[in-house]
C-alpha cells in the first residue's frame, strides 16, 4: 500500500447486521477498550491538542 492511498475497511452485510444484533452494553464496553487504546498509542504532541479540545 502507498503512503497517498487511504486505509479502507470493509464488513460484510452479515457482519454488519451481527454487530447490530449486539447489546448497547457490550457495545460501549468494546468502544472504551478501542478509546484507550487509541489514547495510549497516540503520540505525546496529539494528546496536548486532544486535551486542549475536550476542555
């Protein structure tokens, strides 16, 4: 993959529609998982301005 070209991601419709099927709860369990995660690979420089923005 070349640097230009944009990371896509596909699911399928039956992917999709199991996910749907997923309770809210265990939803937002694996949406912290992915946040923090997220937050501890971030560089230092992103996590000022990220801050900066939620204050």
């Amino acid at each position: 993959m070349k640097a230009d070209q944009p990371l896509l991601y596909y699911k399928t419709k039956e992917q999709i529609e199991e996910y749907r099927k997923k309770p809210a709860l265990e939803k937002l369990v694996w949406l912290e998982a992915q946040m923090e995660f997220f937050y501890k690979a971030m560089p230092e420089k992103a996590k000022r301005i990220r801050e900066r923005l939620l204050s």
